[in-house]
C-alpha cells in the first residue's frame, strides 16, 4: 500500500474516533457530527463548547494535517484512553 494511501486511511480512522468521542460528549452520534462538519454547519454541534474551544476546533477540521498531529499527540491519546475507559 502507498504511504499516501495508508496516510489516507489512517486519518480516516483518526478522524472517526474523533468524531465518536466527540459525539459521546455532545450527546450526539458520529453521523450526524460528520454530516454537520462536512456541510459547514457545525454550529448545533458545538454549541455547548467555549467561543474559544469552538474556534480551535474549527482550525483544525479545516487543516487535516494539524488534525492528524493533534490526534497523534500524547495528549489525544491520554483523552482517548480515558474517554474509552480503556
């Protein structure tokens, strides 16, 4: 498989158990988070995060690569572990 390819399928993935802890914590379902984030209209969705926290999540759904590193962090992955229970 290509490096892109995998990059590709990798962040798929990253971006898929983003959009599933985030859900959880919105009360929502990954879905329907993806459909809003895709039509631009993610407004409903994080409604309930900080004028701060929704700017910065907004940076980062439009550049993939930033969201790749983030979700690759130590950071992420501690939240992700906790939020999993794993």
């Amino acid at each position: 498989m290509s490096n892109r390819k995998q990059n590709s399928s990798y962040d798929k993935r990253s971006a898929d158990k983003l959009l599933g802890v985030a859900a959880k914590k919105l009360g929502s379902d990954p879905e329907t988070l993806r459909k809003q984030f895709q039509s631009g209209n993610y407004n409903s969705a994080v409604s309930s995060l900080s004028s701060k926290d929704q700017q910065l999540l907004q940076r980062a759904l439009a550049d993939p690569e930033m969201t790749a590193k983030v979700l690759n962090s130590p950071q992420a992955q501690e939240i992700f572990r906790k939020l999993s229970g794993k």
